[in-house]
C-alpha cells in the first residue's frame, strides 16, 4: 500500500459538490478580504467553542504573534511555556522582545508539566504560554490557579487544538480549548482537525476590550479606515479559506469521531508489540481529540525509514527541541536541561491519522511496524 501522512483529496471528492460551490460563491460575489463570509465563519466558530469573540486572522502563527502583542509579552518580559513544540509558539514571544522561559513537558502527555511552573515565576514575569499539544490539553485547572495568584496573563496555544475541551474543577460543562485564558488561538492550516486550503488562523477570548484590539490590529491597528488607533499587522482570514472552512465545520463531530475510531485500532493493534509505547491520554477532566497519532519507538529512525520502505509515510514531532535551536542560542540554554523533552525528541513517531484512512490502512501499518520489530 501507499499511504500518505495527509491527504485532502479524500475528503474534497466526497464534497467536492460542496467545496466547489462555497468556492464559486466567493468569487461570484467578489468579496474576497474579510466580508460576510468571514463573520458568518466567526459566529459559528463562537457557538462552537463558547467564545464570546471569534477573530479570524492569515494564520496561526499570525494570531500568537498578534495575542502576544496585545498581552504585552514584551521588552524583556518573561513568558513561561515549553521547548517541545512547533517554532511559532515561541516566536511569537521573542518578535516582541519577551523572553521565553521553559519549563519541561510531562512525558504522558508531552504538554507542560505544570509542577514545574511556579519555580519558574519571578517578578519579572508576565504570562503563561501553555501549549494544547498532539492530543490533549495541559492541566487548566492548575494553570490557572497559579496564573490568578501571580497575576500573569495567559494565552492559550490551542493552534493543534480544535474541538478539545477540558472540565474546568467545580463545573459541570467542559470549556473548548482556547477560551479558558485571557485569549486563546487556532491554526487552519490544511493537516489541522479543522483545516483549510491555504493558511488561516483565528483568535478567541471573552473580553470586549482584547476582541476590539485584535479587530484593530489585524487591519494595521485601524478603528475605522485610514484611522490608526495603534502599529498593527495586515492578517486577515481570506473569504475563500472561510468558505471551505464552513463547508468542513459542519462535519467536524463526524471528523473527530473517525480521527478517534483510527487511533482506538492504532492502540489495539500495537499494544503488544516490544519496542512501542502508545502516548496516553493523562488527564479524564477533558475531552480529547486525536490531531495526530504519536508512538515512542525504539530505533525510531530505523522504523521510519522501513515504513517509508513500505509505502508508509510518518513525520517527526519534533526532531529538535526549541532550547537547542540556534536561533534561541541566545537564551543561554543548554543540553540537558529539559531531559523529558530531549527524550521525547528521539523516539516521537507520528503516524498518518485522519478521518478517511481505512480501517484496512490502519492495519497495515500497525503489521509494518510488527514486522519490523519481530
């Protein structure tokens, strides 16, 4: 077989009727930046996730860089989150002259290990940066708790995130991802459990003055044409990205329940074999959701290269670790520091899930990686 890491192709024939007429409609109307179709997007991704503002932005990358802006993670500032994750979610933080400040990750759930936290507040810092890695969502609960006592601002990484929700300790309902701190943020790039054809990116929060800003600040920080209220940014979701990403939120439930039916036969089909650990899911408060697949192989880069072998595509998330990076030298970080992350570095596999593989795919490659270890 040949199976890809990610395909949209699958998903496009089955719609393709759909996709075809929400694009045709855009480009009829002629309204091509920002307009009806985005706030008709904006709306439904608030009833959605619960935000009480939805703000649709050119990316991913964009909404951190804008978030971080508008929270003040600047000047020097110290911003707490975790080397183990995509260059954007720290980025976003030194664009502005904010200094990162790791924290390592728990090894079940490669996200934050919140125990860590506290020993690395100061007076000199300003906000928390958890980041919804993979599968599941970092302890708000606790996040939270020390955010409130030390007064720091949080922004919620939620790029990897869409349709995950964690029970807050109290409540009955479950928060979506993204709306528990002061802002949250979503990737729609085309791999993402919500993706579109092309780079897209939204922002959330439930207050009115940080929705107003982000409104601002994605048309040049404008209160109203040729009016500039602040130094913004010129990121603004494309009506067309709208539109396909409204023609694949309707299916959404539907999404995340195959992503889960692939990982349920991934975790029965590997969970004897010598040399495979599945990642867990650590935390019962949250609803999760499989974005991607992860195993920790022994001889990792061996098993990749013999499913390349077979036709089986897989990425690495993620080879290098921020903290090693050469272009965060400059934070004076060295190997060894964050040793669950460096770990995880080594032996982080990632199979192709998404929701039109075959269950005939799935077993496939599972026997493809028992093959390799027998």
């Amino acid at each position: 077989m040949k199976i890809n890491f990610y395909e949209s192709q699958r998903e496009y024939k089955e719609k393709k009727h759909e996709f075809d007429g929400a694009i045709k409609n855009i480009i009829d109307s002629g309204a091509f930046i920002l307009g009806n179709e985005v706030k008709t997007f904006e709306e439904e991704i608030k009833d959605f996730t619960g935000a009480k503002h939805a703000i649709g932005v050119a990316s991913g990358t964009d909404a951190l860089v804008i978030a971080s802006d508008i929270l003040g993670f600047s000047d020097n500032k110290e911003i707490v989150t975790t080397p183990f994750t995509f260059l954007a979610s720290t980025s976003c933080l030194a664009k502005h002259g904010g200094k990162p400040v790791f924290v390592d990750i728990d090894e079940e759930s490669c996200g934050m290990d919140v125990d860590q936290l506290e020993a690395a507040i100061n007076d000199n810092t300003v906000g928390v940066l958890p980041i919804h890695l993979f599968n599941q969502m970092c302890d708000m609960d606790k996040i939270m708790e020390i955010a409130k006592k030390h007064d720091l601002k949080v922004l919620e990484d939620a790029a990897e995130a869409f349709g995950m929700r964690w029970q807050m300790q109290g409540e009955e309902r479950y928060r979506h991802a993204g709306t528990i701190g002061d802002m949250g943020v979503f990737s729609f790039f085309p791999t993402k459990t919500l993706g579109g054809y092309g780079d897209g990116g939204m922002i959330v929060t439930n207050s009115d003055e940080l929705a107003d800003m982000c409104r601002m600040f994605r048309v040049h920080g404008a209160s109203k044409k040729y009016h500039y209220d602040y130094i913004g940014y010129n990121s603004r979701l494309d009506a067309m990205q709208a539109a396909v990403l409204r023609v694949k939120l309707k299916y959404i439930n539907n999404a995340i329940e195959n992503r889960g039916r692939v990982a349920k036969l991934y975790t029965e089909g590997l969970k004897n074999v010598e040399g495979v650990k599945v990642q867990g899911i650590k935390s019962a408060n949250q609803k999760n959701v499989y974005y991607v697949f992860n195993i920790f192989a022994e001889n990792r880069d061996g098993l990749a290269e013999f499913l390349k072998s077979k036709g089986v595509a897989t990425s690495i998330y993620y080879p290098k670790p921020l903290h090693l990076q050469k272009c965060f030298e400059y934070l004076g970080y060295k190997e060894g520091q964050f040793p669950v992350t460096e770990k995880m570095c080594k032996q982080i596999l990632a199979l192709p899930i998404y929701p039109e593989l075959t269950n005939e795919e799935v077993e496939y490659i599972c026997d493809c990686i028992k093959e390799f270890y027998n």
